[in-house]
C-alpha cells in the first residue's frame, strides 16, 4: 500500500511586508496561586506592633516510646505569621497541635518543657479556655452539618452567657463571612446545609468560624492543600491581613507559600528545630547545611 500523499503548499500572497509582532515577557509566577502570590507579595500590609504572646521552651513531645519533637524552643508573636517547614514525618504538625492542647488526646502522648500563653503555661489553663484563646484550622475542612450561619455563630453562642438572638449575631457572622472572603457567595444562602458547599467554600467557612470567635492565636495546619489556586489566593491574602490583630502559626509543605506569608520560618527535621529566622534569612541566606539542602529540594 503506498504511503498517502502530504497535502499541497498554499501560499498566501501579501500586498506587503507581514508585522512580527514582539516577543511578550513571561508572566511572574511564585507558586501555586501564580501572579496572585506576586500581588501578595507587594501588597502585604506592613504591622504596627510585634510582641511576643507564646512562648515554647525546651519542648520534647512524645507518642509511647517515640520522641516525636526533641528540645524545641521558639517564640510565637502577634502581628507576625510564622512558618513551620520540613518534610513529612519532622514534628511540625505534632508541634503544632501542642500548642492548643491536641496532642494530648492521642493516647500515649507525653509532654516534657513548657509552652506559655502570656506567661502562663497552658497546662495551667481549662482547656476550653484555652482553645477559645488558640484556635486551630485543620488540613481537611470540617464544617459543622449544620447552616452556613450556624457553623459561624457556634462559637459566638457557646461565649455568651445567654443565648443570643441570630438578629444579634448577624453583624459579627457577616464579618467573620467578609474576612474570609466567603461572604458574596453565600449572603442570600446562609441557611444552605454547610455540608453543600464546595471543598474551598468549606474551608473557608472553617476559616470564618474560627475567626468569628476573635482568637489570640490562630493555628493552621497546611490549609490550603486541598484548594484551587483562586481559594489559596483568597485565604493567603487574608492571613497576612489577620497577622495585625493576632499571632498565626501555619504548617505548610509549599516553600513558596511560606515565603510569601511567612515573618519568621522554623525548619524541622525529624523532630529536631535545625533553623530559625526571618523569612528572608531563611531563604537567601539560610545558616544550616540541612536548611540549604531543604531550600534546595534536596531532603525532600
């Protein structure tokens, strides 16, 4: 069987000389949420004050016989997000839920070192005062099956001594919808199941209920994992914006996400605090040979 014959050449004749138009320049792109981060990045809003409100102090965390964190140390300060980074399996997430207490509701769990709020260490604490005071956002959403506006009002119920009207509730639920940047989508649907919402919808209400409660500290475990790289935008944006009026730890494996949101960076390797610093210390001038391996995708 022979080979089909190419189709013919068309040549199309011009009057002239055709434009060749100039090669345009690459978009920026940082990360996941693309030319979002870089807008990110020159709108962060400057904070008026930084002062310390936690603090951890020689901290060994353990499951039975596995030390999990070995003799951290670090400071947690209104007005500044700080990063905790490192590979799977280096504490962090471990790390963070101690300081809300979590932890401790694995069995075996055990603690060595101090962790204070505001001098006072947390054991010291009820522990629903505590978790109202340091509020955590997990990797997964997990609204309430409930309405949209009773996920955000729970907290503000479980606060009052009596139990408000929703017409009372409504500004700071509104509020709370607007800084998490759900609100336009869901205003004239508040009583919709939450359940029916999208996976970033969902996370975002998460964000809102716990927001709603006004928390001292704000605890996020890898929160925008799951999201599409409009969502991740919209809660980045909010988290540098929340850094004002409350201290934010966040977990995230995305090294770009942390030098964008992050003040301060801590990087962890199996267990071990190797590294502590100011974003841009920890990025273009990291000290340690294990934090230049991890910058540079080497460990991970």
């Amino acid at each position: 069987m022979e080979a089909p014959m190419p189709p013919p050449v068309r040549r199309i004749a011009l009057d002239r000389e055709p434009n060749v138009a100039p090669p345009r320049p690459a978009p920026e792109m940082n990360g996941a949420a693309g030319g979002s981060a870089q807008r990110l990045a020159m709108a962060r809003p400057p904070v008026s004050v930084v002062h310390g409100r936690m603090l951890v102090d020689g901290v060994w965390l353990a499951y039975g016989d596995n030390w999990v964190v070995r003799d951290v140390t670090l400071p947690v300060s209104q007005g500044e997000v700080l990063a905790l980074i490192g590979a799977s399996g280096s504490g962090k997430t471990t790390l963070l839920r101690s300081l809300n207490r979590l932890t401790e509701i694995t069995a075996g769990a055990s603690r060595v070192g101090q962790i204070l709020l505001d001098g006072t260490d947390i054991h010291e604490l009820e522990v629903n005062e505590l978790r109202r005071r340091v509020s955590m956002v997990f990797q997964q959403p997990n609204p309430f099956p409930m309405s949209i506006f009773d996920n955000v009002a729970f907290a503000l119920r479980e606060q009052s001594r009596r139990r408000p009207r929703r017409r009372e509730l409504e500004p700071q639920v509104h509020d709370a919808l607007r800084r998490a940047g759900l609100y336009e989508e869901v205003r004239n649907d508040l009583d919709r199941l939450a359940l029916r919402l999208s996976g970033g919808q969902q996370q975002r209400l998460c964000i809102a209920r716990a927001i709603a409660a006004r928390p001292e500290i704000l605890l996020m475990d890898e929160p925008c994992s799951a999201l599409d790289p409009r969502s991740t935008a919209t809660i980045e944006e909010l988290i540098v914006h929340l850094r004002e009026e409350r201290a934010i730890v966040i977990v995230t494996h995305n090294l770009q996400q942390a030098r964008r949101l992050a003040d301060r960076v801590a990087f962890m390797y199996l267990g071990d605090l190797v590294e502590l610093g100011s974003a841009a210390q920890i990025f273009e001038a990291p000290r340690q040979e294990r934090t230049r391996d991890r910058i540079a995708g080497a460990l991970g």
